[in-house]
C-alpha cells in the first residue's frame, strides 16, 4: 500500500472519529534523517540502529527502518523513541496508530513491540509493553495497527518501537505514527500544582482543593460521560455508584474545562 492510499485511509478513520483530535503526527517524511526529537537506544551495542530509508515507486516512499540482516545475519535489540508527548491535559478516549511493514515477503518474521515510558527515554524506563507481535508474509504491504493508550492520559509519555529477538530476515519498516485523542483541554490558571484532587484511588468520596470549579463529569475509557455532579465548596463529591476501574474526570468552571484528572476507584 502506498502513502498516499494510507493518507486516505487515514483521512477516512478520522472522518469516523469527528470527535477525535490529532495530537501528535509524525509522516517520517525524510528520506535521510529521523524526525528530529526522535532518537536511538542501541541496546544490544552492534551498532546498527533505525534509521530513515525510502522507496519510490508510483509515489515517494519514506519510512523509519531497523535491519534484522545486511549481509551478514544481525540479532537486534534497537529502540526508536518518540520525543516527550504530553498527555497531561487531554481527555480519554487516546488511541495510538502506526504503519508497519518488512523488506521482504519471503523473510517476514521481523518481532518488535512498543512499549511505553512515564518516566526516562531509557530502556529501564520501557517497561510498559502494550503491544507486541511477529510479523508474516503479508506485512510486506503496509499494515495499520492501533491500540488504546487511555490508561496515560494525565501523564507526559515515550513511546519506543523495539525490535528485537528475531534474526537473519531483513528489515522491520515504521511510518505513521499518530496519536488521536477525545479532546485537547485548554487549561486556565487552575495549574498542575494548585489544582489537586484526594484520595486517588477513591472508595465513595472524591475532594477537591480548588474551589475554581463548580461542575465534574466521569468519563470512561471509552470517552462516554457515565456520571456528572456539581461541586460545593468544602464538600466531597460522591462517586460511590462507580465501578471499581480507572476513569477520566474533567472539571468545569461553568462550561469551560479547567483541568481533567485520571481517578482510580477502588
């Protein structure tokens, strides 16, 4: 498949999801460089490490690769990290999208997975794999994959594609990488510091230190509001008819959001 049926492709799932808006994107548009931001964790030190790579055909072609074999047989264990995404004032539902592909249909078994980092761009910081898979014959054409990333909403986020235990195939191609998420919360004076909710996880009775807001809705993983209350100043609010799960709650002054919260209710 070529970047331009993807580019379509793509337009049409965004079509799908008009609620949805784009917070990071990155095409891999250069045909000699990764973007910048973007870098390399070489963790099994051969020195071969992703790099940008490129094919025309009908349409110019370009795309992020690491190498499973260059003329001799490599076994790697290569991370390309993403620059710091900060899902801190988004609101749930977050899905992440890539394209992913192999070099040769006859050697497809390329393995990787992305993992996620709430703390360093390191790879004792990549220890949250959310997906994983071995590639097969037919990822010689571009595959779309996606995957829920809810669970980071309120936190500034990496996220690295590995590839890694896998040998004497070919090459392992990335491009596309986008993050789509319910809303991009435009935030006022209530900041991360001064704006605080407890206890987090919550059993029935959820407080709030900041007398700025005077409305809360719970959203669910799935972006649907499922529970809405007004705030009294120096009253908790009742959350006790909750599922025990994680959930999004965004605050409003009026019907202006001033901040939204992962919460925990136990």
């Amino acid at each position: 498949m070529k970047k331009l049926l993807l580019f379509t492709l793509l337009a049409a799932v965004s079509i799908s999801l008009s609620a949805q808006e784009v917070l990071f994107n990155e095409p891999f548009d250069s045909q000699t460089e990764l973007p910048a931001g973007w870098t390399n964790i070489d963790a099994d030190g051969d020195t071969y490490v992703w790099y940008a790579d490129w094919y025309e055909g009908d349409v110019l072609e370009t795309y992020a690769v690491s190498e499973s074999w260059n003329e001799d047989p490599l076994t790697p264990d290569n991370y390309l990290v993403s620059p710091q995404i900060d899902l801190r004032n988004v609101t749930a539902p977050a899905v992440l999208y890539w394209t992913i592909g192999v070099g040769d249909e006859e050697w497809p078994a390329e393995k990787y997975q992305v993992n996620i980092s709430t703390t360093t761009p390191s790879v004792e910081g990549f220890n949250n794999s959310v997906f994983e898979e071995i590639l097969e014959a037919d990822a010689y054409y571009w595959n779309k994959r996606q995957i829920d990333i809810s669970s980071f909403v309120g936190q500034q986020i990496y996220i690295a594609w590995r590839h890694y235990d896998c040998t004497d195939n070919y090459k392992l191609l990335l491009d596309s990488v986008r993050i789509d998420v319910a809303d991009i919360v435009k935030t006022n004076d209530l900041t991360q510091d001064n704006f605080r909710i407890y206890p987090n996880p919550v059993v029935n009775e959820l407080y709030l230190n900041n007398a700025k807001a005077n409305r809360i809705v719970i959203y669910n993983l799935l972006g649907e509001s499922i529970l809405e209350r007004q705030i009294i100043t120096n009253k908790p609010i009742n959350v006790s008819s909750l599922k025990k799960g994680v959930y999004f709650a965004s605050f409003y002054m009026n019907d202006q959001i001033v901040s939204t919260r992962k919460i925990v209710k136990r």
